[in-house]
C-alpha cells in the first residue's frame, strides 16, 4: 500500500479513548522508504476560521471496525481519502461513533481527532459528502508544507509523540518492500480523557448537521 494516515486507536472498538502516547523504537530500518511523516492536528485546528470550526465541533464521525470492508478501502494518492468501497452503516454490527472535536481533559482544550483508515462518514452524511469535507480541511490545513515533517529513522532511534495532536504515515510501502523495517510500537494511557462524549463506552450524540456548501 502507499501511504496511510493515521492517529493511533481513534475510532477502535477496543478502547474508549485513543491513546495519549504513542512510541517506535526502530530495530531495522531500510536503506530507502520508511520514514513517518507527521502533521500536527492543533495546529491545523487553530487555523481554521471559526464559521468552519463551529462546524466541525457538531460532527460525529462513523468509523468501521469490520476488518473485511477495511481491507477493501482504497485510497487516493495522497493516502487520505478514501474512495470506496464504503460499507453500509446499517449493515454495520457495531459502529464506533465519536465525535471529531472534543475537549481533551489532559490541555483543557478541543481538539480533533480523525483517522481515515477507519472513517466511514459523518452521522447524517452520505460518505462522498464526509470525504469531501475531510478532503478539503486535510489539504488546506492539516497537510501543508509549514504543518507536516518527515522524518528519517536510523537503527536504534526511539521516537515518543503525542497521539492526540499528530496524525501520521509511514512512506509508501513498495519503497521498502522485503528491506528489512521493523519496529515495536507501545500505546500510553488510553484512560478517558474527555469532557463530552465518553462514558463507559456509551457516547452522546451531537445534533446531527446538513453539510455545508464547500
């Protein structure tokens, strides 16, 4: 596959809250490919003008945790959207709805929280108008070339980030392909951290919004 971005255990059925602390420590790393580039959400955020974030903090996404339609996405080129095939939401048995912005306990603040590999659509949306949106906000504030680094490991190299103000892909696969990267990777305090919408793992829904025009 080429690249996929991601946050860490966003939308994941196994957990209430994502983790706070993601870790690599590298153990093999290829002569070429298989670096991580990261783009740092808060900032994204804080750049969006406050019509579009009023927006935003009303979204619930739909995320999908049946690992035979996660198989089947396809991504564009930029490893962000994804253009189908998109699983029915009734169809899902047990969909994880969170919401997009929520107030993270350990700052004080709202902060959005996205992750495509596992995103369906918003509640109340059709998936091509969800990705739409997504697509729009992704390439206008979130992966810019003042937002996003792309780091290049060496053997050994530990790297401690923030999952809840990084979204992240490695470099495409087929650069690396059977050359050698691996890496452990350890998730850090997954407890709920959040004001609004995570209790026992029930969630409380926003009021569902129309989309707006683009």
């Amino acid at each position: 596959w080429g690249l996929r971005w991601h946050m860490d255990l966003v939308g994941a059925k196994s957990t209430k809250a994502p983790n706070l602390v993601s870790a690599f420590h590298f153990m093999d790393v290829p002569p070429q490919g298989g670096d991580t580039i990261f783009a740092n959400l808060d900032m994204a955020y804080a750049k969006i003008p406050p019509p579009m974030k009023k927006e935003l903090d009303t979204l619930n996404c739909i995320y999908c945790n049946d690992f035979a339609s996660l198989i089947k996405y396809k991504l564009d080129s930029d490893g962000f959207r994804c253009l189908g095939p998109f699983p029915s939401t009734e169809q899902e048995k047990d969909p994880v709805i969170q919401s997009l912005v929520r107030k993270d306990k350990t700052v004080g603040k709202k902060r959005m929280f996205f992750n495509p590999v596992r995103f369906n659509c918003f509640e109340g949306w059709t998936s091509e108008e969800s990705w739409e949106y997504m697509t729009y906000i992704f390439h206008t504030f979130v992966n810019t070339p003042e937002n996003s680094v792309s780091v290049k490991w060496e053997k050994g190299d530990v790297a401690i980030f923030n999952n809840h103000a990084m979204i992240h892909t490695s470099t495409p696969w087929e650069l690396y392909k059977g050359k050698g990267r691996r890496f452990r990777l350890t998730f850090l305090n997954s407890k709920v951290m959040f004001e609004d919408d995570v209790i026992e793992g029930a969630h409380v829904k926003n009021e569902v919004p129309s989309p707006p025009p683009l």
